[in-house]
C-alpha cells in the first residue's frame, strides 16, 4: 500500500471517529487527547497511525469503519503500517 493511500484511509478513519459518538470518548480519554488536538495533527502520520491503531484493536470498530467507507477489513492495518513513522512490529 502507499504512503498516500494509507494517509487517505487514515484520514477517513479520523472523520469515522470523529463522528461516532461511542468511540471518540474512548479514543479521547484512554489517549489524552483533545478535540481541537484532532484537528490540529489531523495530518501528522503519526497522530494517523495512532487512530489506525486505535481502531483496529477492536474487530468491531474495524467493521463498522470498513463497512462504511466499504474497505476490505485487513486495510486500515495495512494502512498504519504503510505511514511513516509507523514501522511494522515484530513480536519474534
């Protein structure tokens, strides 16, 4: 995937957060973040990561997320791992 095709899925991913009233106080609160932070590192692919990241830790999430933006459900981790700053993690 490319860097900017992962920065557009990223992007979507903040807009889905952002208007889902369940999950942004989540996000909010287990990340200390605030809302005028979202708008201000919307760009950042490091503050993008960490949305992707967020979301794909629930399966649930990265339905609801896919399904509305009808993306295959492996691609928002393929995305966080395409952004840089966002290296993929071996746990061997």
């Amino acid at each position: 995937m490319s860097p900017e095709i992962a920065e557009t899925i990223a992007l979507q991913a903040l807009a889905w957060l952002v208007g889902n009233d369940e999950v942004l106080p989540v996000f909010l609160g287990s990340t200390g973040t605030s809302e005028v932070e979202l708008r201000q590192r919307a760009t950042d692919h490091e503050f993008q990561a960490s949305v992707l990241e967020f979301i794909t830790m629930d399966d649930a999430w990265v339905k609801d997320f896919c399904d509305t933006i009808n993306l295959a459900y492996e691609d928002p981790l393929r995305a966080r791992y395409a952004l840089p700053g966002a290296e993929q993690v071996h746990w061997t």
